[in-house]
C-alpha cells in the first residue's frame, strides 16, 4: 500500500514537473516571440540606409553638384541637354514627381499644418505663371523652364521623403567632402584673383585708405551651414579638436568676401545660440563654459588667419575699411545703401502705376532679359531689393501671402525650438530658420523685410522641412 502512494506521489511529481517545464518554454517562447522584430526595424536600430533612401540623397547631391558647376571637373557646356534645360532641371522635377507619387509614404508630413501657408504661396505662384502666359504670349513649356529657380520651391516634398526614409544624415555626408574642396578653392580664388572655381564672379573693390581686394560670390557648397553646426554642436553638446579646424576652413571664405550682412549674420547667429541655450538651461557654469569655448575657436580663427593668409596685415586692415565703409555709406546715404534705396523707390513707382493688387507678373524684364535703361534699373531692383520686388512682380496678394508665410513660420519655429526635447540636427535647421526669419525682418527690413523673394521659397526648403518633420515628431531624435 506504501509501495501504491509512493509510486502514485512519484508520478504526480512528474507530472508536475512537465506541467512546469512546459509552461517555462510557453513563457520563454512567448517573451521572444515579443522580442522579434522585422528586418526594417533591426535595420533602423543599426542605423543602416535603405537603398531608396540612399538613392534619393544621391540623386539630391547631384542636383546641387552640378548647379553648382561640380567645382570644374566636369566641363559646364556637358549639362546642356537643349537651349537653357541642364542635367539638373530634370533631376529637379524628376524628384518632385517622384516624391508626389510616393505621398503615402510621409502623408503626414505632407499634410502637416506647417505646410498650409507655403501651398497656398506655391498655388498663387502657379496662377501667376498661368496668367503671365497669357498676358506676355509666353510659350509655357519655354516659360516653365525658364523659371527653374521658381520651382526649386518645389524641393520641399523630395526632401520631406528623404527625411522620412531617414536619408538626411547620408546626404550630409555626401556634401562634406565637396564642401571642403570647395572652400580651399575658394581660398585660393579670394586670394589671387584666378577662377579656381567654375561659375564664381570675381570683383575688384575700392575700400577707403586706397586698398584693393578681390570678392568672389557664390562657391562655398553650403560651408556656411557646416560652420554653424559645429558651433551649435560644441554650445550643445561638447567641443571636438579637429571640428574646430573645419570649422575654421569653413568660415575663412565669408571673411575673405568681405560681405558685411554675412560677417553680421553669422556673429548674431552665434550670439543668440549662445543666449537661446544659456535659457533653456538655466545653468550659468554651462553658459561660463559655452562663451569660452566661443572665445577660443575665435582666437583660433584670427591666430589662423594671421599666420597662413598671406599678407594678413593688410586683409585685417581691408577688412576694418570695409567695416567703416559700411558706416560712413549709411550715415551719409551712399553707396550700397543709396543704389538700394533708389532700386527700391523705382520698383515701388513701377508697382503703383497700375499693378497694385496682382503686380506685374512673369514680365520679361526679369524672366528674359532687360532691353530698355529703364528695365535695367528695375531688374537690378528685382535681384536685390527683397520686399518691394515681391510687391512689384506678385502685388498686394503675393505680398500678403509671403507676409503671412514669413510671421507664421517664425512663430511655429518658435514653439518647435522651445519645446524641443533634443538638440539633434533638425532642431538646428529650425534654429537657424528661426534667426533667419528674424533677421531678415527686424535687421534687413529696409531692403529685404522678408526671407523669400520673387523666385519663392527654394533656398529655405531644407529649414521648412526640418520644421514640419519636429513639428510632427517633437519627441524623436534625428542625427547623423
């Protein structure tokens, strides 16, 4: 009888250990089953690159490369497809199909709140070129080519894919090493004289003291926004060594074009980073830490300047002229600012002589070319002068549009910047779209006032995109 409940108690316990070690492999199995994850997200976690994505970012690369005449190495007349249509046109609107046929994959990008403003400027600019058509007797396919620099605005959706695919960090890696190429060539340009640079204009200017210098526009290959990110990387996060080197390389040709609103831009910039972080912080050691941080990378730079720019006493002493020439023509209304003001007064006579409310249009003056003394003045005007040219050409509405599209944006930027959780690389382009708006209105409002112009908002489309991507995921962190 022992022997029976013994044998019984036995099987019992074995029982009980199956029934054990069966529901152990259940929860085990169950708990991996919760940890698999599909091959996309194992993908995102190691920080690899889809190929659409790459293929995007290589395609946008290009597209900027050969604008910007692909520093000489390839002849400039090879673009040419027929008449003025480049290579780059239709990377251009091969992009813009393309991101519009896939709209599901960032519709909510796509139908962010950010974006109403700017559709609205992109529908009154496509009524505009309807109405030009008709009015001026364009053929529109020559018109719609023409007008490239116009839909460049039209970058916005590519770029709102490539954010989406996660493609952004890939194509800043692309432009790195063409940017440092481009700034040495730069350099050497803004130094001598020579074109080492494809594409770049080169003037002589007279500075007061009987000194010359040579000033070269265009070329950098966005230097400039490699600059200010390391500055805001070592405000936000930490200093790095050989970042203060490039960002050295980066910042010489601005000091070399001897252009004040950079010189002013850039030093602004850097003071309200400072600030901006300094309060949202809270923490005045952090702040002590940033501004000497600040001081040495500009003790870097002029020691760096002092000693590998040749003939630097004299640089130094052009640029102090150029400084006090900036002061003397707005104390007595000469110079830069007196042509400015005169542009602006003849664009502002063009617009009331019977273009108030829809303005002149896709006029041939500004789309072809100037024929008459006149028109010249008034396309110098055009290229130069920011609010009154968008007055003349798209009138009270365009004006309002882009009025409305320049206080919208700042505040929204605003509200992005302040509540941001991380100081990745989008919250940067937001911070500088936010400088930038502020800028061009409080300190440029004599002649620029407003941050688009009459060819759109092509050059602020990488920051409205950083924009409406934090604005719809303000809890992600996007880096490189």
């Amino acid at each position: 009888m022992n022997r029976t409940n013994q044998n019984r108690s036995t099987k019992s316990d074995s029982d009980n250990l199956v029934v054990r070690l069966t529901n152990t492999f259940r929860i085990v199995r169950g708990r991996n089953l919760i940890k698999q994850k599909s091959f996309s997200q194992i993908l995102e976690e190691k920080k690899n690159i889809k190929l659409n994505a790459k293929l995007l970012a290589i395609t946008f690369f290009l597209y900027l490369f050969i604008e910007n005449d692909t520093l000489g190495l390839i002849p400039r007349q090879f673009y040419f497809i027929y008449r003025n249509v480049r290579v780059s046109d239709l990377l251009l609107y091969g992009m813009v199909v393309y991101s519009l046929y896939s709209i599901k994959e960032y519709r909510e990008l796509f139908s962010s709140n950010i974006l109403i403003i700017p559709k609205l400027l992109l529908l009154y600019l496509f009524f505009q070129f309807i109405v030009s058509s008709i009015s001026y007797s364009y053929n529109p396919l020559e018109l719609f080519f023409r007008l490239k620099s116009m839909w460049t605005s039209l970058l916005i959706f590519p770029l709102l894919l490539l954010l989406k695919r996660k493609g952004f960090g890939y194509l800043v890696k692309l432009i790195l090493p063409v940017a440092i190429a481009s700034n040495i060539l730069y350099i050497l340009t803004a130094l001598t004289g020579v074109a080492f640079l494809p594409g770049v204009d080169i003037a002589q200017q007279e500075l007061p003291g009987g000194l010359t210098v040579y000033r070269v526009f265009g070329g950098t290959f966005y230097g400039e926004l490699f600059f200010l990110g390391f500055v805001y990387y070592w405000i936000t996060k930490r200093f790095r060594l050989y970042q203060a080197l490039l960002a050295v390389l980066f910042v010489t040709p601005h000091i070399l074009a001897f252009g004040r609103n950079a010189w002013f831009s850039f030093t602004f910039t850097i003071v309200v980073m400072l600030i901006w972080n300094s309060y949202r912080g809270r923490n005045f050691k952090a702040a002590f830490r940033q501004l000497l941080i600040v001081s040495l990378f500009a003790s870097m730079l002029f020691f760096a300047f002092l000693q590998f720019i040749p003939e630097s006493d004299i640089m130094v002493e052009s640029i102090s002229a150029r400084v006090e020439q900036g002061r003397t023509d707005l104390k007595y209304k000469e110079g830069t600012y007196a042509t400015r003001m005169a542009n602006l007064s003849a664009l502002l006579q063009l617009w009331q002589s019977g273009y108030v409310f829809f303005g002149i249009g896709m006029h041939p003056l500004w789309v072809i070319k100037p024929i008459t003394t006149e028109e010249n003045i008034y396309a110098w005007g055009l290229s130069d002068v920011g609010w009154a040219g968008v007055l003349t050409v798209y009138g009270l509405v365009g004006f309002a549009l882009a009025a409305v599209f320049q206080i919208f944006l700042f505040l929204k930027s605003f509200v992005v910047c302040k509540n941001a959780k991380h100081t990745d690389l989008l919250i940067l382009f937001v911070f500088l779209f936010l400088v930038r708006l502020f800028s061009d209105s409080v300190f440029g409002f004599t002649y620029k006032g407003l941050s688009t112009s009459i060819y759109g908002f092509g050059p602020l489309c990488i920051y409205l995109a950083a924009l409406v991507y934090k604005y719809e995921h303000p809890d992600e962190e996007y880096d490189l």
